[in-house]
C-alpha cells in the first residue's frame, strides 16, 4: 500500500513577507511623463517617510532610499529635493533666507507680508521688510548685467565662507575681463590677491548669462582642475545664484 505524502509547506518569515508585499506593491514609482517634474521626487519621498512609519521598510534604509530619490531629482529636474519642499513652506516663514528667494518669490512675500494683521506685525516693521524685499529684488536685477556685483551676491570666501568683499584691485580684474578692448589680456598678481577667486565669478556670470559658452580651466595639477571645476558646479547650483535668474 502506496501511502501519498504532502509536500510541507514553509512559513514565511515577516521578513520575507515584507520584501514580497514591497515587491507587489512599491513604495513609489514615477511614470516617464513625470520624470522631470520635481513634484513627483516630493511625493516619493513622503511615500518613504510613510513606510518607514508604517513598518513597510526599515528605518535604517530609509536614508538609502531618500538619498536615491534626491540624486534622481537633482540629475534629472535639477533641483535640491530640499528645494522642492520648501516650496511648500509657508511663505512668511522663509523670510530668512530672502536672498535666496527669486523675484516672483519675493513679490508673494511682499504680498503676504501687506496683508498681516497689524495687530501682529506694525506698519513700521512691514515696510522694513517690504523695503529690504524691493532691495533685494534692485540687486538681483543688477547682477544680470554686472559680473562683480554677481560674484558679491553668489561667492564665498574659500577660507570662512563669508561674503566676498570687493577691493579695487577685484574691481580692475572684472574691469579688464570685460573690456571689448582687452579681450586677450593676462592678469598678473601675487598671490593670495583674489586672481582664481573672481574668476570663478567671472565664470559663473558668463555661463549662466550665455549657457552655450564653453571654458577652459588649465592648471598644473590634475587634481587641482576637478577641484576647481567642482567648486564652480556648486556656485551654479547655489540658492544664491538660482535666485538672480542670471540663467538665460
């Protein structure tokens, strides 16, 4: 007599079971149409935040995944994942990072500011803010057309990461950069005078005023040139920059 045996049937571990309801059901996914659009990185970011909360992936791999979704968002819609979500700040709480903010910004913010309650902000306080509002935007406009001024607004200092401070002989290096008489000039210095360092904003405002522009960075180490080319990557992708608009 032939008895029939059943196979035994193996539990899933809740591990296992977490993976395979991940793998049916993901977290997030963005469409091809939306892969440019920043919006969709926030959403998937919150879809991380959530299932970490709700045990659907562990909170220990929760960076790993909102590190992903932030390199995606800047590599593909050019924008700081932290940008996109401060979109969605309440404008009066931005105030302070104003230089950041771009033109249209700035109009909301006085907008808003001019319909405060004055029982919480007095009229003399509002037109302090509006008032550094309409100077900024002057700077922002100047800088489209002004390379030192650019460099003042966008650069730091390589040593504390202050604001840099124009000397005359800063003034005279933009000066000779750019006079249609000296287009082939060699600017000649000691050193620790600030050569490298305004032209990095002599870089940056001509690439960000004529994308199509193309420079050539040549030093006598390797290293030095991607450190230097790195630097000013980051300047382009500064909130500072971004808020002047000089990118055509």
């Amino acid at each position: 007599m032939v008895k029939s045996v059943s196979p035994s049937v193996k539990a899933l571990t809740q591990e296992e079971e977490r993976l395979l309801d991940l793998q049916a059901h993901p977290l997030w996914q963005i469409p091809n149409e939306r892969i440019t659009d920043p919006e969709a990185y926030l959403e998937a970011a919150a879809a991380v935040m959530n299932g970490a909360g709700d045990g659907r992936i562990k909170p220990v791999d929760a960076p790993r995944y909102m590190k992903l979704i932030n390199d995606n968002c800047l590599a593909l819609a050019h924008v700081e994942l932290s940008e996109v979500a401060k979109q969605h700040t309440d404008i009066i709480k931005r105030l302070t990072s104003i230089l950041e903010m771009d033109e249209a910004d700035l109009k909301k913010l006085e907008a808003a500011i001019m319909h405060i309650d004055d029982v919480r902000v007095d009229m003399g306080l509002k037109k302090k803010w509006i008032g550094l509002i309409h100077r900024t935007i002057k700077l922002q406009t100047e800088c489209r057309t002004d390379p030192a001024k650019t460099w003042t607004y966008v650069g730091r200092t390589s040593e504390a990461a202050d604001v840099f401070t124009m000397a005359p002989c800063h003034l005279n290096y933009f000066e000779v950069w750019n006079d249609p008489a000296k287009a082939n000039s060699l600017v000649m210095a000691p050193p620790s005078h600030g050569k490298t360092t305004c032209l990095r904003g002599q870089i940056v405002w001509e690439v960000g005023n004529h994308p199509e522009l193309r420079c050539l960075i040549i030093y006598d180490e390797k290293d030095k040139v991607r450190k230097e080319v790195n630097l000013i990557k980051k300047y382009f992708r500064s909130p500072w920059f971004q808020a002047t608009g000089s990118i055509s």
